[in-house]
C-alpha cells in the first residue's frame, strides 16, 4: 500500500447505505497498480447532506466522485456542467472536480449495455421489462433505446415510472410503458417479454433473500440482468438459473462503468481483468 501524504489526491463514492460497495476495492487495486498518487474512499451521505457534502468536497478538492443510489438524480441541480448525454438520461453517476468546478457525467448506461452485448444478450426488437425507475434504470434505458421494440419499468411509486417512460419516449421514441411493481404486473410483463432488469435494491446485501420478481413468473425464455454485484449471484439470479435462463449480475456492470470513469479522473487506464477479479477475490469467488 503506497504511503498517504499530503499530496495524496483523493477519490470517492457516495450513497446511502454505501457499507455494500465494491468501489473502493476495485478502485484502489487500479490505483496501486498503475502506482498513482492517488486513494479512493467510501462517503455515506444522507439525503438531506448531499448540498452540504458537495460543498464539502469543492472546499477539500476532492478529485473525484463515483455517485449511487440513492444520489444520482438529486445531484445534478449542484453541479457546474452536466455532459449532454447525462443531461438528457437525467442522472450521472460520475463527478470530476476541476479547482472547484464539478462537471458530470453517466458512464452507467454505456457500462451496462456494453455488459449486456459482452455477455451474448440479443437487444434486437426485443421487449425488455425493468424492475426500478431510478438513476440506472434511466441510464440503461436510455442506451438500449435505439435497439429495443419496447421498454417497460414498475416501480413501486408509479408516478416515478409513468415520468421516466414519458421522458424516455419523447427523448428516444421508444416505445414505453409503466405502472407500479405488483403480483399481477409482474406476472403479466414476465410472460410478454424478453429480458428483465432490476435496477432496484432489492436482493442486495445484507438482504440477500429477498427478490423483486417470484420465482414462478419467471420463465425459461427470458434473459435476466440484476445490476446487483453484492452478492454476486442475487436469489434473483438464482432462481433464474433454476428454471434455465440465461442471467448477469452486476459485476460486469461495475467494472466497466468503474473503468470509464478511472479513465476520466486519472487520464490513465486502468487494468479491467485486474478490477474485475479484485472484486470477485473479495467476494470469495473464483
């Protein structure tokens, strides 16, 4: 571990809870690997802190800043300069601090869709059903629009969902729909569709028995995506597995939205095995 001085440029993630992040670790083997002065931490921030924990981090110079759940749409009205991509997804997920001035972007849709191609999911015409209506599921949406027959997200606040499908259809023109997360929706949109997301909490640590779909409405035809890496393997996915569907869980997803932004902060590029296997070694996974 390289010695921390006081030139010891500082990097970050913030959520609420943030106990479960895999970030610091992999970040922080990007970090040693390529031997830069540099180290990245974990901030919990309430939701009623984040004005102040960004006057904070202008005030400490912190270089930069990893943001998720629950911070990446309430962010963006503190910050200087939002990419435009990011701007129309309405979320970020990256920050990079200039003497103060906070520009943004979103590397979560690009990282995810990448991981979906990567791993053989076909997005042709195909009808994809997202579990959450939060910063991902806008991020993710929004790249996989120009590929996808139609996009549908349950919430558990349906006006939530009923917001993102308006915005992302008239921003896209996909075709969309919402309502809230219930037994009957979930059923009925499993049945009619290609691929499943969740892009809720649901399943994560500590709560790892917990699912956002029964396993009886799953079917062996879908392609299942839980962007959940913590644990590894969500109930979700393991259900999935159980009655034949091909499934990814969130690793993939950390990773190469994790490498975009390394590359952003430092201006180097990092290892992505090397991330990638830090996680799964801290995981306990071979």
């Amino acid at each position: 571990m390289p010695t921390i001085t006081a030139k010891t440029k500082i990097l970050g993630v913030i959520g609420h809870p943030i106990e479960h992040s895999m970030s610091p670790i992999m970040h922080n083997t990007a970090i040693n690997d390529l031997k830069l002065d540099y180290v990245y931490l974990a901030f919990d921030i309430e939701p009623q802190d984040l004005s102040k924990a960004i006057n904070v981090f202008r005030a400490l110079n912190i270089k930069g800043i990893s943001v998720t759940i629950p911070h990446k749409e309430a962010i963006m009205e503190y910050l200087d300069e939002i990419d435009p991509i990011a701007e129309n997804i309405g979320a970020v997920n990256t920050i990079k601090n200039e003497n103060g001035y906070l520009k943004a972007r979103n590397t979560d849709g690009a990282g995810g869709k990448q991981s979906l191609i990567e791993n053989s999911c076909e997005l042709s015409d195909k009808k994809v059903l997202f579990i959450g209506a939060g910063g991902a599921a806008r991020a993710l949406s929004y790249f996989i629009a120009e590929d996808v027959a139609q996009i549908i997200f349950l919430n558990i606040r349906k006006e939530r969902s009923k917001l993102l499908a308006k915005e992302l259809n008239e921003r896209t023109g996909v075709k969309t729909f919402a309502d809230a997360i219930s037994n009957y929706n979930l059923k009925k949109f499993c049945a009619t569709s290609d691929i499943v997301i969740n892009t809720s909490p649901i399943g994560m640590y500590p709560k790892i028995e917990e699912t956002p779909v029964p396993k009886e409405f799953l079917n062996k035809n879908l392609f299942v995506f839980d962007i959940i890496y913590n644990p590894l393997k969500t109930k979700l996915l393991k259900n999935a597995e159980d009655i034949g569907c091909k499934t990814l869980g969130g690793l993939d997803m950390l990773v190469n939205q994790g490498f975009l932004a390394f590359e952003w902060w430092t201006e180097k590029t990092p290892k992505k095995e090397l991330m990638r296997n830090t996680v799964k070694k801290f995981l306990g996974i071979k």
